[in-house]
C-alpha cells in the first residue's frame, strides 16, 4: 500500500490590509484624539470659568463691606492675597497647558500607531 502524497502547504502570505481597514483604523484613532482634546479644553475652560467666578465673588464681598461700613484688610493684605492668587492662577494655567500639550502628544502618537497598524 503506498502512502498518499502530502499536498505542499503554502507559504501563508500576508495580506494587505482593506482600504475599508485603513479607514476604520484612522478615523477611530483620530476620534479618540479629538475626543480627548476637547476633554482637556472643556476642562481649561472650566477651570478658567471658576477662577472669573472666585475674582467676581471677592468683588462683591469687597463692594457689600464697603457699602456696610466695614473695614476692609489693609491695603498691603490684599496685595499679598492678589499676588497669591495670580501666582496660583498662573500655576494652574500651566498645568493645564502642560496636561493639554501632553494629551496632543499621546493622540499623535496613538494616529501614527493606527496608520503603521493600517499599513500591514
């Protein structure tokens, strides 16, 4: 009895992807990247928002005492508190800045991935 001869296996070659593929890998990557974009902006934003909110509410505390007769912190307090504030407010800035700088960074890297992805 003689053996069956073996069919020779094929060398798998690897496919190309689909344009539709590509497609798909760009645009999710690109959504995620915008998505988080705007997510940092929003939160800028928002952080800028509160901090216009804290400078009107000191306004209005200062404008009710003054018109209630109280005395207010001496002058060189309240300049103390300013320069505070505006250093803290920069800090913040800053920081949103760097995590909005950083954020842009990571999409970029995360759309180059998707096309080397998209490629193979």
């Amino acid at each position: 009895m003689a053996k069956a001869k073996r069919k020779a296996k094929r060398k798998a070659k690897k496919k190309a992807p689909s344009a539709a593929r590509k497609a798909s890998a760009m645009t999710a990557a690109m959504r995620k990247a915008v998505k988080k974009s705007n997510e940092m902006t929003k939160k800028a934003e928002q952080a800028k928002a509160e901090a216009e909110k804290k400078v009107f509410a000191a306004k209005l505390i200062a404008h009710i005492m003054k018109e209630a007769g109280i005395k207010g912190p001496s002058w060189s307090t309240k300049k103390k508190t300013g320069a505070a504030a505006r250093k803290k407010a920069a800090a913040a800035k800053k920081r949103a800045k760097k995590s909005a700088s950083a954020a842009k960074k990571r999409a970029r890297s995360k759309a180059s991935a998707a096309r080397r992805k998209a490629r193979r």
